[in-house]
C-alpha cells in the first residue's frame, strides 16, 4: 500500500513538473508583427549596413508600422475614407521614421529598392 501511495505521488509529481515545461515553450507566430518586423530589419541591415541604433530605431518603425495595418487598414475596404486616411497617416509617419534614421545615401538605396 505505501508503494503504490508513493508511485501515484510521483505520477501525480511528473504529470505537474510536464505542464510546467510545456507551459514555457513559445513558438513563436510568423505572422506576429515582432517577428515581420525583425525580419525585416534583418533585410535592410545586410542591405544597407545598418548600425545597432539604426537596427533598432527601425525594428520599432516597423514594429508600429504593421501593428497600425493591423488594427487600422488590414481587412477594410481601402475605398473607405477614413480606412485611406489611416493608411497615409500610417505610411507617412513609417517614411518619416526611415528618412530621419537612415542617412542620404541609405535612404536613397532603400527607395530604390522600394521601386523594383
């Protein structure tokens, strides 16, 4: 009996410590905004040589960048007004976080790149 008492405590203690760890495993979504938007930076800093402050002025660019898609124009009819305004708003304020970050050379790579 206190064999069988101690084994059903250590499954009961091996079925917790299991969860625990399953709990803590992420994966990690392609789609999350986060991820896009490292991927992104990754891009444009093997692109056009970015410095550390720069990768990370830009991370939180497109960072913010694809969260207001997201919320605001992603899904909704762009004939929409108000869903066109938010877009330009959105795209004017991502162009004027890339012309102050990046300098006259890389910014005129980048929209080069843009073109093509």
């Amino acid at each position: 009996m206190k064999k069988l008492l101690s084994l059903i405590a250590f499954a009961f203690v091996m079925m917790l410590s299991v969860q625990t760890i399953s709990a803590q495993s992420l994966s990690e979504d392609e789609t999350r905004p986060e991820v896009v938007a490292k991927t992104q930076v990754a891009e444009l800093t093997t692109q056009l040589g970015l410095s550390g402050d720069q990768s990370r002025t830009l991370y939180r660019a497109f960072v913010t960048k694809e969260v207001n898609y997201r919320k605001l124009v992603n899904g909704k009819d762009i004939n929409n007004s108000q869903v066109a305004a938010d877009k330009k708003k959105t795209d004017d304020v991502f162009m004027k976080a890339m012309k102050t970050t990046l300098n006259e050379k890389q910014y005129a790579k980048w929209l080069s790149s843009l073109e093509q």
